[in-house]
C-alpha cells in the first residue's frame, strides 16, 4: 500500500466546493478547502480530482518504497487572468 497525503491549500476560487478524490475512477474522499487527508492506496493505481464538472488529468501512482507521498490540489492558475 501507498501511503499518499492529500494537500488542499487554502485558496479563495472555489472555496465553497469540495474536490473529490477517485481512486482507479471510484470516488474515495472529498476534500475541502485548506484541508489535509491521508489514503491508503494499491500500487499501481491511477488517482484524479473533480471538481463539479472538471477534473484533473489521471495520474498513475507507482512506488518502490513506502514512504509518504504527497499531492497538492489547487484550481487553474490562469483561472483570473483569463476572465
């Protein structure tokens, strides 16, 4: 198992919304605004966020040892400029 810490840094875009995390495309944990989670996860598995009707792309999680790993989930960067 992987041990995998979900980071959410406090943002002001979206910060009503909570983001759920899928796991292999099943949803295992919604995370909110300026929140940390910890997930077991198998080796080998693909991990995405979603938000309403966006997401992330997928990203495929692999590992040698079993130290923790850590993902940070943030909105688009350009979200601002563009409007």
């Amino acid at each position: 198992m992987i041990q995998l810490k979900i980071v959410r840094p406090k943002a002001w875009a979206n910060r009503n919304f909570n983001y759920k995390i899928l796991v292999n495309g099943k949803e295992q944990v919604e995370i909110a605004n300026n929140e940390e989670k910890l997930l077991s996860v198998e080796p080998d598995s693909t991990i995405q966020a979603k938000l309403m009707w966006c997401g992330s792309e997928q990203v495929k999680l692999t590992n040698a040892d079993n130290n923790i790993k850590q993902i940070s989930i943030s909105g688009n960067k350009n979200f601002n400029t563009i409007l």
